[in-house]
C-alpha cells in the first residue's frame, strides 16, 4: 500500500497519565490526539491492545482479538450511570510516572464488576440492544474467550494447561455445563470487551476526524497460554497432550551466544492453509476495525521461522523452516484488499524476507540507533534510507536515544556526533530525531521518551527480561508549549504535516 509522507509519535495507552493507575481511554486519550493534531502529527502508534497476562506484556497477550479491561475509562461509566460517584471515591494514589499492575488490576476490577452488576439490575439498559448486537458481530471469537477467562479465573489464574482434562481438552458437555453454571462469570468477560471496544470505538473516530491514525501490531506468535491456543489446538505444534512440540525464537548471534528462546507455540501452517488462512483473515480483519495500520512484529517468521524443539532450555537447538509467505498474504490480500502493514523487518535478514516484503510493498523498519556500530554506508543511516520504509530513533524494546547516546561505545558516540553536525550533548536526542524526519522515509516515528528526552528508566522493555517492564507513564504536565511548537515546526520543515492541516513552509516561516 502506498502511504503519504508523515510522522508519528509512538506511546501506548498505558502510558498515558490519568488519575486511576494506568492510561486509558478517557479525557487524557482525547487531549493526547489533541496534541498530536495541534503538531500536525499524522501517525499515533500503539502497542497491541490485549489484555496480558505474566509479566504484563502486550507481545504476550491472552487473546489475539480482545481488548485490555484496564484501558476503560471509569469517568465515562459514572457519566453513563454504570458506576457511582461513590465508587471512585476512595481510589488509591497510584503512581504518576509508572503503573503498579496488581494494584491497579485488583482495584479497578471492582470497579468493572459493579458496572456490570449495575447493568444487569437496570432491566431497561439502553444499552441492551448494543450489548446484544456486539456479542454477535463478535461470537467468532468472544465465546471462546469470555469462557476461557471465566475458566482461568475458576482455576485462580493457572495456564489452561494444568486445567483439569475435561476442561484443558474442551469436553463438550463439561463446557456447557459449565457456562450454565457460570453464566454470570461468563458474560461479564464479555461485557468487559463490549465496554472496551464501545470507548475505544469512539476514540478512533475521534482521531481520524482530526487527521491522526492509529499504527497497531500484531505478534507473529500467541502467547501459549491464550484463549486462542486453548480454542484452536490443531492450528499449533502441539502433542495429544496439548503440550507444544516446537517453540519459536531466534538463533546465537553476535548479541546472544545462546540465541533467544520466546517459548511460543509454533503455528501448524499446513492446517492454517486447509482452512484458507481464515484465523489470520479474522485476526487482520479485527484488528483493522480498531486501527488503521498495522505493524506486522518479526516479520522474517512469515518468510521462515527457527524451529526449536520444546524441551531446549536454549535456542541453540533448532532448525530454519519455510513460512506461509505469499500463500498466507495472498489470502489476505484477496479477502481485505489491500494490505496497510509496515513490516518489522529486523535482525537477521535473507532475501526471501526483502522479497516477500518487496512484493506487498510493505515499508520496511530502520532504526537509527543501530547506525552508527559500523560503516557509513549502513542501511540504517538516513542518507541510505529508501522511501518505502519506516525511519525510528527506537522502538519499545531500544533504551531511550538520551540513554543509549550515554551508554553507547566511545567510537559510536564519535561517530554519530559526526554525522549529525556535532551538536551539543544535551541537543543529541532532538538531532536524531531531525535526522530521521529529514530522511525520505515514508513515516518518521519516535517513542514519546525520546521527545521529553528522558533517560533509560523510563524504558518501556527490556529484551529477554521480565521483571519492570512496560511500566512507563507520562506525568500529567510532561508536554510544554515549547515542545508543541518544536514539533510543529519538525513536521512542516520536512513536509511531514498530517492532511488536515494546510501548513505549508513558506507561509509559516514568513510569519
């Protein structure tokens, strides 16, 4: 797909302020594309929107199609009469500059719970009707996971894996006896969604009304212990005893003697492709209802995939294995049209993967951190950047520019002081990003840390770590006026003004 030249800016949900623990979707969320819309910033990219489960990881979420609970806005529940002002009356003081998960998910599921309990009491809900429509247009994939929830919760939040059998195995009977049984447990999971989606809905519109669209993701790979793993067993490696065969990873590199090992269930792509990739179609196809772009995470694992037997400690072991490639994004294609993807196309690059992006026209990543540890003429160099990509200063797993710059190896440090006309320490992090905007990259992104300039402890992730990770919040006064209006400036210099606004260079410099 072709894309207008733009910019962005990347932060999650979560890290947006607010007084309830964790970014959400409320009057914050409206003032933030506000600011993206006053900048002329065309591009707001999100992590995927899930609800995680150990280690509060997007990219190890419990659905490929829900939605985090913890994302409602409970201002717009009392406004709505589902909670009461006496509700939020007694809201701990949560941290301001990052999120303590089980606290903030112990209290704000009390508040979820009444709001539902306050539905079902009010038999003359308007919101009935809507409730009912959505359970519908989204049986494919809400049954299974409202049950699967209501289960884990049942069994006091273990893997679905050590589920008794009847359970663990989807004993027909067992499971309907059990949403007989339970069928208030059940349907709450799924009223959670229906709030979730019903005030995310609204957001996207609001964004694109102001020129601004939401950059998504989807991992290549499912968490295994995810309602999609437990509904759909034949689409993964797995054993008679539903445990997985082969797990995904990468192999030792120059960065990892023992290689990555992500634990994920492989796909069975064999029957993914007897069933006309109809999972994928779904999962692109829902996805794009609540984005409108959306970046395809490991992409290389599309083209071919490292195959790790199930019972390595290490990713030492393993094998390279052919992926879907075009069978799999040719059923896309032909189902959804168009394929609106940036493909995350880092790390160990061979010419299937160029060749497989190459022929969807699927803008590329270059991250300007990984420039400067070799040549000049590194692909990830701004004047080697080709239109058709995406230009970063990092992404989420990268520490800030302010605290990679520091941290970085001597002659790095010389290099990139070279290379962007030696500006003065304190002024690295907002010459990267002039760096990139000034590329011919399609899209120039940046992680909001890097536009407060902020140092490595607001990092949203660490690689190959699961402790403190995904915890950054912006405080509520972070963005000054002196900030809007650099910004502004950025992206009418380098003609990267979302289409809603009619700024042009020489009007604005002319004053």
């Amino acid at each position: 797909m072709k894309f207008e030249r733009s910019s962005g800016i990347l932060m999650h949900i979560s890290s947006l302020p607010g007084k309830y623990g964790i970014g959400g979707l409320g009057k914050e969320a409206y003032q933030w594309v506000d600011f993206l819309n006053k900048t002329g910033t065309a591009l707001w990219q999100v992590l995927p929107l899930t609800p995680t489960g150990y280690g509060d990881s997007p990219y190890q979420g419990l659905s490929a199609f829900a939605g985090n609970p913890l994302f409602i806005d409970l201002d717009e529940l009392k406004r709505e009469k589902l909670i009461k002002a006496k509700d939020l009356a007694d809201c701990p003081r949560f941290p301001v500059s990052s999120i303590a998960f089980n606290r903030v998910r112990r209290w704000k599921r009390v508040r979820l719970e009444q709001a539902y309990a306050n539905y079902k009491a009010d038999t003359k809900s308007a919101l009935t009707q809507e409730f009912e429509q959505f359970k519908t247009d989204n049986a494919f994939w809400l049954e299974d996971f409202s049950m699967f929830m209501a289960l884990r919760e049942r069994f006091n939040m273990v893997s679905w894996s050590d589920w008794p059998d009847a359970y663990r195995l989807r004993d027909p009977q067992a499971l309907l006896n059990f949403e007989e049984e339970h069928n208030s447990e059940v349907e709450t999971q799924a009223f959670f969604q229906f709030l979730f989606f019903r005030q995310w809905t609204a957001l996207k519109a609001y964004a694109n009304q102001l020129g601004v669209r939401i950059v998504g993701d989807i991992p290549i790979f499912m968490g295994f212990d995810s309602a999609d793993v437990w509904a759909n067993p034949h689409l993964f490696m797995l054993d008679a005893d539903r445990r997985p065969t082969f797990v995904a990873g990468v192999p030792p590199d120059f960065f990892s003697k023992t290689g990555q090992l992500w634990g994920n269930p492989l796909y069975e792509w064999e029957e993914h492709k007897k069933e006309g990739y109809q999972w994928w179609i779904q999962r692109v196809a829902a996805t794009l209802k609540t984005v409108d772009i959306i970046r395809l995470d490991h992409f290389r694992g599309f083209a071919g995939y490292y195959k790790i037997p199930a019972w390595s400690k290490t990713a030492e072991v393993g094998d390279w294995v052919d992926g879907p490639g075009k069978s799999l994004f040719d059923a896309i294609e032909k189902e959804l049209g168009e394929l609106p993807f940036i493909a995350e196309d880092l790390g160990v690059i061979t010419p299937d993967v160029v060749e497989l992006r190459e022929r969807y026209h699927l803008p590329g990543m270059r991250l300007l951190q990984f420039a400067f540890w070799e040549n000049a003429d590194h692909e990830f160099l701004p004047h080697t950047y080709p239109a058709e990509c995406v230009a970063y200063t990092g992404t989420h797993d990268n520490d800030t520019t302010r605290s990679w710059f520091a941290h970085a190896p001597k002659h790095e440090q010389r290099f990139c002081m070279s290379y962007l006309g030696y500006p003065p320490e304190s002024k690295i992090t907002r010459a990267m990003l002039r760096a990139i905007w000034a590329s011919v990259a399609v899209f120039a992104i940046a992680p909001m840390q890097d536009f407060l300039d902020l140092g490595g402890n607001t990092r949203m992730n660490l690689p190959a770590t699961t402790a403190g990770n995904w915890r950054w919040r912006m405080k509520p006064d972070a963005i000054r006026t002196e900030l809007t209006a650099w910004l502004k400036e950025l992206n009418i210099t380098y003609n990267r003004v979302s289409a809603g606004q009619d700024w042009q260079a020489g009007k604005y410099f002319k004053g």
